[in-house]
C-alpha cells in the first residue's frame, strides 16, 4: 500500500521549502537557467525573467510548446513554484489577461510573489492551496498549465477532476510531467519521501 495523501503533502512541503532557496544540486535533471533553456523556452523571456524567478525553476518540460496562450486568457498554473511559468503566462497573456499560481508549500508561494513583483507582473496572483481542492468556481479557466506537479500528487483522480471542473468549455490543459515505465521496488514504492522527489 502507498503512503497516505498526507504523508506525501508533508514531504513534498519538506523538500520544496528547501528547493525554494535554489533547485541548484537538488535534482536528477537540469534546473534553473540552464533547465529552462534546455526546454526550449524563449530565449529572449528567460534572458529577461528576474533571476529569482529562475533561480528556483525545476520544471520537467515546456507546457507552452503545446499550444498558444492568447492575448486576454484566463490562466492557471497548478503547482506554480516559484513563479516562471506563471511570468511567461502573464506574458502571453499580456494586460488584458489574468494568471493564476496555486502551490502546497508556503516558501514557494512567498518566493513566487516576490519574484512576480520584482518582475514588475500586475496580472499575477498566487494562493497557498492543496491542488485536488481548487478554490475556484466552476468553467473559469481558458487554459490551466502545470509543471512537474502531477507525479507528486497522491490524489490524481481528484486532481484531473478539479482542474476539468475549473476550465471553461474548450479550454486546454497543457502539462509536462514524469512518468513510471517500470514498476517501483516496493519500499520506494511506499515512501513518502520517494514520492516527493
Ligand atoms: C517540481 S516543482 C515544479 C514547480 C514549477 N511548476 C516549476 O516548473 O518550477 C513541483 C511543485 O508542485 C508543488 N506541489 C506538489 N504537490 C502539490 C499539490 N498537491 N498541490 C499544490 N502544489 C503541489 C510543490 O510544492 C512544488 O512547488
């Protein structure tokens, strides 16, 4: 049997408090700058981004490569770090559009809102919220993008049925994440702390 959902949040809280300072040294993949770059973002949006927005990117792929996020969207990042995704969204999106990050753990939540207003984005906001809970109301959503956040859920049924109740009709869901080709050993299987990696 797996850990309980708890148990997994609390790791994860762990181990992002401390990815919110730097991912530098903290993962198996390239992060930060470099991992950005790596994933094809624009060159020109990562050379601008504020470093702190950087400083912490730990994302798996390029949710943007899946489709446009047009002038005036509605956005939401589910599990937004630090905020990169968020500042490329509100980008795209520009004055006439709204971006919305959601993240369990409260360093990141802190990091993403000082890097968004030291990135001078006005269309940004950020809460501290469990994801497979969405404070939004139903259909609100054009887009809704995530970032190396649904492997870490225990809950993912819950977690693909909110963001399905918050998008609007036709609105696209853009996510990159990991996934398990083979199956786990059965002690990593059931450790919390494997599921927070
Ligand atoms: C690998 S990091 C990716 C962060 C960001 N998307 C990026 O690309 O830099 C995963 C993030 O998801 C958050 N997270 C994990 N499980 C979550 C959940 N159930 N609800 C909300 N956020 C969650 C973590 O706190 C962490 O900030």
């Amino acid at each position: 049997m797996g850990p309980q959902p708890e148990e997994v949040r609390d790791a994860v809280r762990k181990k992002y408090s401390e990815v919110a300072l730097s991912a530098s040294g903290k993962f198996s993949y390239p992060t930060g700058r470099e991992g950005a770059l790596a994933l094809g973002y624009d060159q020109a949006l990562v050379e601008a981004a504020f470093p702190g927005l950087l400083e912490s990117f730990c994302g798996v792929g390029n949710p943007f490569t899946l489709g446009p996020v047009l002038p005036g969207s509605i956005v939401l990042d589910v599990g937004c770090g630090a905020g990169f995704d968020l500042y490329t969204a509100a980008r795209l999106a520009g004055p006439g559009g709204r971006v919305y990050g959601v993240d369990l753990t409260d360093a990141m939540v802190s990091r993403a809102r000082e890097n968004l207003r030291h990135a001078g984005i006005a269309n940004a906001e950020v809460q501290q919220v469990i994801s497979e809970s969405l404070p939004f109301g139903d259909d609100l959503f054009d887009a809704v993008i995530s970032n190396g956040v649904i492997n870490l859920s225990a809950s993912k049924e819950a977690l693909f049925g909110e963001i399905n109740r918050v998008l609007k009709p036709g609105g696209r869901f853009a996510f990159a994440d990991v996934v398990l080709t083979q199956q786990l050993p059965e002690g990593l299987a059931g450790s919390a702390e494997a599921w927070s990696q």
